[in-house]
C-alpha cells in the first residue's frame, strides 16, 4: 500500500492554491484546503453533502469528529454552493 507525506512548505501549498486559482478551480481549491487543514481522507471530504458544510462554522463527521472551518473555508464554501439549493 502506498503512503503519502504531509505537505508542510508553504511556499509548495501557496504555488498549489495558486495554481487551483489561476485556473478557476474552486470546487478543488476548497477540497484542497479542506484536506490540509483537518487532515481528512479524500473519500470522507468527497462524500460531503451542502447541507454538511451551508452556513456552519464547522464540519461533524458521522462518527462525533468535529472539525472548525476558518473563515477562508467558510468564505470558499459560501462562494461555491451560492446558486445550489
């Protein structure tokens, strides 16, 4: 099974929100940010509902876990489910 290391430069994680930006790729710049900032797998953020994340501080997995969203990601998130119901 492969493994994968934390990205920690934050130059690395500034040029990859860049990129993610330049390229109008919101959708993927939030999950992105989600992920380095809770450490969540990428099936737990993908299986995420709006009315998970839609006018919330904060994101409560199935089992309890409890993860605070910072302004930048509640800002992401309102920019992005704007026009969905």
């Amino acid at each position: 099974m492969n493994t994968s290391l934390a990205i920690k430069d934050k130059n690395i994680i500034n040029q990859i929100k860049n990129c993610y930006k330049k390229d109008n790729r919101n959708r993927d710049l939030l999950l992105f940010i989600l992920g380095i900032n809770t450490g969540l797998k990428l099936t737990d953020l993908l299986s995420l509902n709006i009315k998970d994340v839609k006018d919330k501080d904060f994101i409560e997995l199935k089992d309890g876990i409890r993860f605070d969203l910072s302004e930048e990601v509640q800002s992401l998130i309102a920019e992005e489910i704007a026009d969905k119901p």
